[in-house]
C-alpha cells in the first residue's frame, strides 16, 4: 500500500481543536515563517490558531474543516468557506474559498495533498459550488506549482494580511 493510500480524510469534530491548533500554528511557521518578520507571523499565529478560534471554526456550519490523519496522527487539513467575500476577480457567484490547506513538512510530496484536495472538492460539490479561489502568497513555488496541477490558475491578485504585514497573494480559480 502506498503512503498516500494509508491517509485517511475526514471531517474535523470538535475534539479534534486541541490537537489541530497547535499543529496549524507550527506548519504555518515552517511554511511562512520567513515571510514576514516575528511579530507579524506572531500575530497572525495568535489571531488565527488558537484552540478557541479552532473550536468555533469547526463548528461554523458555513465552514468546513477537513483533517488528513495517517497512522492516527493528523498530517494535514484544509479549510472550505462558504461565506467569505469573494475577491473582485472572481467573477462566479458559485464560488467558495480553499481558505487553508496544509500538510506537515513531512507528509509533502507524498500524494497526501492530492486525497485532499479530492474531499475539498466534494466538500464544495455538496453545497453545490463550481468553482474554488483562493490566495497564495507569490513566493511559495510549491504551493503554486500543486495548485496549477489541480488546474488552478490565476485571475488576480489580493491583500491576504499577516498582522501588519499587506502580502500581495495571487488569487487562483479551479473548477470544482
Ligand atoms: C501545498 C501543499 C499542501 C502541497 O502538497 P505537496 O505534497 O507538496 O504537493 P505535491 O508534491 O503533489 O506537489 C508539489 C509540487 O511542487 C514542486 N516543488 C517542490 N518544491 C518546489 C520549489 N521550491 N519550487 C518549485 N516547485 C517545487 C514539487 O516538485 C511538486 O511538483 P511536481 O509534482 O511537478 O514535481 C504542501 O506543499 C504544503 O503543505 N505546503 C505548506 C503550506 C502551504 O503553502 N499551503 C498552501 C497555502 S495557500
């Protein structure tokens, strides 16, 4: 059986924000933590990945969460939003955001990402959107480069803020 056959994919419950928080926090910094300085990915880590925030995340019916778990331990997520304003670039009105989407450093390059992105796009289908956009900031090569091959392009650019910090992120569009 391949490494990416032994993940499992399900939906986040809310026992799951005590483990996820943390984890979202530490695979946010190994990805980013050299895009801005100290006390904005500070910030931005305080803001968006503590237990609380998670908690009421998960049970935000207008968010869904999604965990990747292999041998028991959480890998990955991904974070589907279904009430965000969506960018001016994008035009669809059937439309939901790919707000988050992460594997552990050592799960990358494993297929993981793709399972993922699979459930993400069941996640978005059930609620009956067509379409996915997100933000990327324009120097993560690897994020872009798997979201080109999951057919995403870009339409645009916006301000994803962390903290203080305004990043320029490409806005990408793929079909559900
Ligand atoms: C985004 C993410 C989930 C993708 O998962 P993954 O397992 O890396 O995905 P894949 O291995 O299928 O694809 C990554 C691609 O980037 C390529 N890549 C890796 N490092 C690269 C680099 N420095 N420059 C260019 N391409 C790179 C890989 O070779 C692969 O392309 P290929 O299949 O054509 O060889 C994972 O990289 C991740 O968690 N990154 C950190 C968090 C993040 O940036 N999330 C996105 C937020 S918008």
């Amino acid at each position: 059986m391949s490494k990416a056959a032994a993940l499992q994919i399900r939906r986040a419950e809310a026992a799951d924000a005590a483990a996820l928080a943390p984890l979202m926090a530490e695979w946010f910094l190994a990805a980013y933590a050299h895009a801005s300085d100290a006390a904005n990915t500070g910030a931005f880590v305080a803001a968006n990945f503590d237990r609380a925030k998670q908690a009421a995340e998960i049970a935000n019916p207008d968010i869904v969460t999604l965990i990747a778990q292999s041998d028991g331990e959480l890998a990955g997520y991904a974070q589907v939003r279904f009430a965000t304003p969506t960018p001016d670039c994008v035009d669809e009105a059937d439309a939901c955001e790919l707000g988050r989407f992460y594997f552990a450093p050592a799960h990358h390059g494993r297929g993981g990402a793709a399972l993922l992105m699979d459930a993400v796009r069941a996640a978005a289908r059930e609620r009956g959107r067509r379409w996915l956009w997100l933000l990327v900031w324009q120097e993560a090569p690897q994020a872009i480069r798997f979201y080109e091959k999951q057919g995403f392009a870009k339409v645009g650019t916006a301000v994803f803020l962390v903290g203080e910090d305004r990043k320029a992120d490409f806005v990408l569009r793929g079909i559900v």
